[in-house]
C-alpha cells in the first residue's frame, strides 16, 4: 500500500494573505447585494470548516454565490479535492477564473454561470455568503435550501437578527473575535424544515466599506452568524 502523503497545516495568516491576493469586483450590484466576504471572515469561516471540522481538505465543495471565487479558492488552496463556484453574474465569474489561473489554482476548481438552481450533483461540504435579505426580504432561504439539497455539511452566513451592542463589545474583548451563539428561533425552524440541523452558530463582526449611495457611514461594522449545519 502507498504511503500517504500529509498535507501540511497552512497558518491563518498565510490563508488570509492568500486571500486578500485575489481581486475584487469593481462595479458590485446593490440589487444582488455583492458584498464581497471580508478577508478576516472568509479566512475564519475556511479555517474552521478545513482544521475545527475537516470539511476541506479531500473534499469536493461548492460555493453558491461565489462572486470573485474567495471561498472556492481558498478552500482549494486549502487542499479541498475539487471546488465548484457558481453565481447568476458573468463579470463576477469570469474575474473568479482569472483570479483562480493568478493563484495556480485553475485546475482544480471550476466555474458556472447561472442561477443556482443549476447546480445538480453531490457535495461534502457548501460554503455560502447569500444575500442577506436587505434588498430582498428572505433571499437566503432559496441558498440555505438548495445547499442542503446539495451538500453533507453547510457553512452558511446570515446577518445576526438585531444589533446586540454587548455582544460587538464581547467579540472585539476576544483575541479570536468569534463567540458562539444560539440560532435565531426562525431560521432554526426553516433549516429543520429542508432537512438540515443546526450543528453549531459562530458569531463575528463583518465591516464593510462604503460601495453603494444609499449607504450612510464610510464603514458599516455588524455582527454575522456563522452556521454550520448538517443534512439529516
């Protein structure tokens, strides 16, 4: 029998480096809410599904939603055996590919244009960044079904239900800046309802710059929720 090969530990600082390396959409739509993943949560979010769960490394992912490929790359560069990112805008894929020929990545992960409800098949692990639903009322609930349709394992982020002001306070006291949480009651029930349970809910601070005119503040800093949740 062969002997198998270790693929080494990659530190958190050298995935996000690596991450913040891939290019960004310039001209983002309001309407899609493209609000590309901060660096310090992509990192967080891989780091976790790759070394606290071993959801990455061998496994084939998806990334619904993909944008400029920042999950699926990363997951890649991680050692993910094959990676799938699809999102509904051209420009965003087709800047995800280039970005995936920069990082050497290009033959292991490939990109779909089109609505998620193209994707078909079997994955083991989904990571998502659905719109929040600022735009739309409910427009994550179409990514958290199809995911558990596709996927063993999900890792999902949503908007944390209300601005809780001692919870930012706890997040920036710790050196990790996450916090676990308890599922808000209602989307706890939807994931039940699609067949999925909520293993575990990661609380962090997610910033975002100022991208579209009807933002107010130069920066927007809010709490996002981590979801790892497991098909039934």
């Amino acid at each position: 029998m062969g002997k198998v090969m270790q693929r080494r530990l990659v530190r958190k600082l050298e995935l996000e480096r690596f991450l913040s390396r891939i290019a960004l959409q310039q001209s983002p739509k309001p309407n899609l809410e493209q609000y590309t993943i901060p660096v310090d949560i992509a990192s967080t979010m891989l780091y976790i599904a790759a070394y606290t769960y071993g959801d990455i490394i061998g496994k084939k992912v998806l990334d619904l939603g993909c944008g400029t490929g920042r999950l699926a790359i990363g997951a890649a560069f991680l050692g993910a055996r094959q990676a799938v990112g699809i999102d509904i805008d051209a420009t965003a894929v087709k800047l995800a590919f280039e970005n995936s020929v920069k990082a050497e990545l290009k033959g292991k992960v490939q990109w779909i244009i089109g609505d998620i409800d193209a994707v078909q098949g079997k994955f083991d692990t989904v990571l998502q960044n659905p719109p929040f639903g600022v735009q739309k009322r409910g427009a994550d609930r179409k990514f958290i079904e199809k995911a558990l349709k596709l996927g063993k394992v999900v890792y999902s982020l949503h908007k944390h239900p209300e601005r809780d002001k001692n919870l930012i306070k706890k997040l920036k006291a710790k050196r990790t800046y996450i916090s676990l949480v308890n599922p808000p009651l209602f989307l706890k029930k939807y994931i039940d309802k699609h067949n999925g349970k909520v293993k575990v809910v990661y609380a962090m601070i997610m910033t975002i710059p100022h991208m579209f005119s009807f933002h107010s503040k130069k920066r927007h800093e809010f709490i996002v929720d981590l979801f790892i949740i497991e098909k039934r």
